[in-house]
C-alpha cells in the first residue's frame, strides 16, 4: 500500500484530527477481550483509570465531537490506541493503525485475512463506513468492533451498544 492510501486510511479513522502523543504509549501489545476490554481498558473507565493503565503521555483531538485521547506508540506516528469519553467516562476504546502484537484470547490477531473474524466469531453485523467495514459483535452492555480495511483486520474497539462503529 502506496503512501496515499496509507494516509487517506489516516484521516478515515480520525487520526489526522488528533494531536499526537509526544512520548510512547505502554501498551504495545494488547488484547481484545470482546465484550470486556482493550487493552486492560473497558467502558466505564475515568479518565484517571485509563491514565493509570495506558500511562500520562497522550494526544487529544482538537477536532472531534467528543472528547477523543490518543496514545500513540511513537511521537507523530499514527499507531496506536485511543477512547472516547462522555461525561468523564470512556465510552469507546479502539486500537489506531493496526499495531503489531494485537490479538483475542482465541488468536485473532491484526493484520489477519477479514474472514478470520468470521471463522472466529460467526457472521456479525457489518456497518459501511467512509473506506473501511466495521463488524460488530453484540453484548448487552458492550459491542464489539472489528474493523476492516481492504479484507484485512486494521483494528479492534469497543463502544456501547447504540453507538457508530464509524470512527
């Protein structure tokens, strides 16, 4: 993938509206447990708890509609993890970019063929956003997200069950 497409995959996910973290991230490789957590991170975190388990460094996004953190993995790189927040709680969590070292507890790792999520999960709803497809997983309190990018698996979320999968 040329560096056009990668950028235009960049603004898709709402990563060019982001002020990048200028120091690392710690979670480097990280689990989605679905209809659990991201990254040890889960819906209903504080802002501090979140700090606490992905650590200080992070960017904001001066442009979103809600109160968006990023942490990316290197200062001005696009990968990496971010969440949304209302009222002062996460109501979103979403890996950035497909970063390496990914996975569920059943093995699905980022960057797999997109029938993966299929073969692992069943047949899941499947939302048409702006470049890319978001799968999702239903739970009564927590929906699952699988984001695919050119039939392959570029991220994980989580989001409250009424929310847009479309980042």
């Amino acid at each position: 993938m040329g560096p056009r497409a990668l950028g235009a995959l960049a603004a898709a996910l709402c990563v060019a509206l982001a002020v990048p973290a200028t120091a690392f991230a710690p979670a480097r490789k990280g689990e989605l447990v679905p209809g659990k957590s991201l990254g040890e991170v889960h819906l209903g975190m504080t802002k501090a708890e979140v700090l606490d388990e992905w650590g200080t460094p992070h960017g904001v996004c001066r442009d979103c509609v809600a109160e968006t953190w990023y942490f990316n993995y290197d200062p001005f790189q696009p990968q990496g993890t971010g969440v949304i927040f209302d009222k002062g709680e996460v109501v979103a969590a979403f890996t950035v970019w497909r970063p390496t070292g990914w996975k569920t507890p059943e093995g699905l790792e980022l960057g797999a063929d997109g029938s993966e999520v299929a073969r692992t999960y069943g047949s899941l709803d499947k939302r048409e956003c702006t470049s890319y497809e978001a799968l999702l997983l239903p739970g009564k309190k927590v929906t699952s997200v699988f984001y695919v990018f050119r039939d392959k698996l570029w991220g994980f979320g989580l989001m409250k069950p009424d929310a847009s999968p479309c980042l």
